[in-house]
C-alpha cells in the first residue's frame, strides 16, 4: 500500500527533514524508500526501516541542498523488491537572508528614509525581496509589506505613515514562491521635527538669558540639544548643553556680545534642523 501523508516538520536553507505516516490500509513491508529530486544531496535515495507493530511514523533527512530550490520528494513502501505507487509532494528548503542592510543617511528625513542592501551570498534560488518596517500607530500593528522582484534594484524609499523622530525596525527578506527566509534587519530613527516659538528672554535682577519654545505635537523626541555661539567672532565663547524640558538658562554668556543661539530637538542620538534665533547680552554695568 501506498504509504500515507507526510510533512516537513524541520527546514533550513540546506536542510529537509520529511515525516511520514506508514501506509493505509495496513500491508505487509519491510522498509520505506525515500527519494529526493534534484538529486541534490550526498545521499539523495535513503531506505528506512519500519519500526514497530503497527508500524508508527517514520523520518528521514535531506542535507546539502541548494538554499531555496524546490524539491520532489516521493515515499514508498518496500516489499523485497516490490515497490509501492509513490506518495509525493514539492517543498522548498529556506532562502538566503540579503546581506549588507544599510540606509542612505543623506534621505533620511522626519518622513522617510531610503533603505539598500545586496543579494544573498552564496548559491540561492529565489523570486523576489520583501520589505516591511513596524509602524506604530495608535491601533498597532505593522505596514503593508513591499516587494521587489529579484531583478529590481536593491533600493527602496520608505515614507509612507511614519511619525517623525520615531525608531522603525526595518526588515527585508527573499522569497522562494511563499517560502521566506530570516530576515536582514535594521533600526532607523527618523529625524525629529524643528522646535517652534523659539524665544529668548533676559532676567533684569540676574542679567542671564532664558529661553524657550515648544514642539510639533506630531513630533516625537527625547530632549533637546541647545547650542550657541558668538556671533561676528571666529574665535568666539560658544558651548552645546543638553536638557529635557522645554527652556533653558543660559548662565555664562559673557556680557555685551551678540550670540546666536539654536535648539535642536533630539531623538535616538538623532537630531532635527536647527531653529535659530539672535540674542545680545547686556553690557557690564560702569565702575
């Protein structure tokens, strides 16, 4: 009898590990013959003995095949030198992973980014790329996934509902007809947008300069990066500072000079444009 159905219950990209059950209606055989098409491993025909009363399971493992290639597998039942109509089926072992994921730090934006990478290394069979990103909106969830055919270049503009200064895990993977494999990972934090309402106020007991301003609600960010600089002087006073609220005192400008000052909004390390203002500090009080 032909024995019964079987499954891969264990893949990668070299390996098939193909389960079967013994044939139905019970008959009388001593082992199974297990082959494999393209004949692709060491040992691309194996015979398996049964085991047990009635006879349970049985497994068998193909390695050294080609990342992504389709295979025929076929499994029948051995009586002396009877065989049974075969039982087969087509599966796939896992394609390569692309290699060299990186994005193009020039594109990136508080909308977008422009995202590369290079084929698989190594012998591989496969159709096209996919490529996706977690999107965190307020339902959740991830973006619809683009594809590239394997021809295409490797290249692909990210820009559609992501938030500015939010951190996205970008993925792209091969596939083989519907099998996928690992995939080539990636996180990219999108620039920040600018402050807004950027003010400077000076204290008339202290003489010290505040500043402040406020963010785009659409706009995510950790802190802020405050940087200034005397104006009209090469080698003028300046110094960056970091905070995390929305204002500033600027304690230690020296009097009577022009300064231009700036506050970047700043994510993951990742900083938006600059929104700049002009500021002179009171000159010193006559002795």
């Amino acid at each position: 009898s032909t024995p019964g159905k079987f499954i891969v219950w264990f893949r990668n990209e070299t390996t098939l590990l193909v389960l079967w059950q013994p044939s139905y209606p019970a008959s009388i055989f001593t082992h199974y013959k297990v082959s494999i098409d393209p004949a692709d491993a060491p040992e691309s025909v194996l015979y398996v003995e049964r085991e047990g009363e009635p006879p349970g399971p049985a497994q068998a493992a193909f390695k050294g095949l080609v990342p992504g290639r389709a295979y025929n597998i076929s499994v029948q039942t051995v009586s002396e030198e009877e065989f049974s109509t075969p039982t087969t089926s087509q599966y796939r072992t896992i394609p390569l992973r692309p290699t060299s994921l990186t994005f193009d730090k020039n594109s990136l934006t508080s909308r977008g980014v422009r995202v590369m990478w290079e084929p698989p290394k190594g012998q591989c069979e496969f159709d096209k790329y996919q490529i996706s990103m977690n999107v965190r909106r307020q339902i959740g969830g991830t973006s619809v996934p683009i594809t590239r055919s394997r021809d295409e270049p490797t290249v692909c503009e990210l820009n559609d509902g992501l938030e500015p200064g939010r951190t996205y895990q970008i993925l792209v993977k091969t596939f083989s007809a519907k099998v996928a494999s690992w995939p080539a990972s990636l996180n990219v934090t999108l620039k920040p947008l600018p402050v807004i309402d950027l003010k400077s106020v000076i204290n008339p007991s202290s003489g010290d300069l505040k500043i402040k301003w406020h963010v785009d609600n659409s706009s995510f960010q950790e802190g802020y990066k405050i940087s200034y600089l005397e104006a009209e002087s090469l080698n003028g006073d300046s110094n960056t500072m970091y905070v995390e609220t929305e204002e500033c005192e600027l304690e230690s400008l020296l009097p009577g000079r022009n300064y231009s000052i700036s506050v970047q909004a700043v994510s993951n390390q990742i900083e938006s444009n600059e929104t700049t203002i002009y500021q002179a500090t009171w000159p010193s009080s006559p002795i």
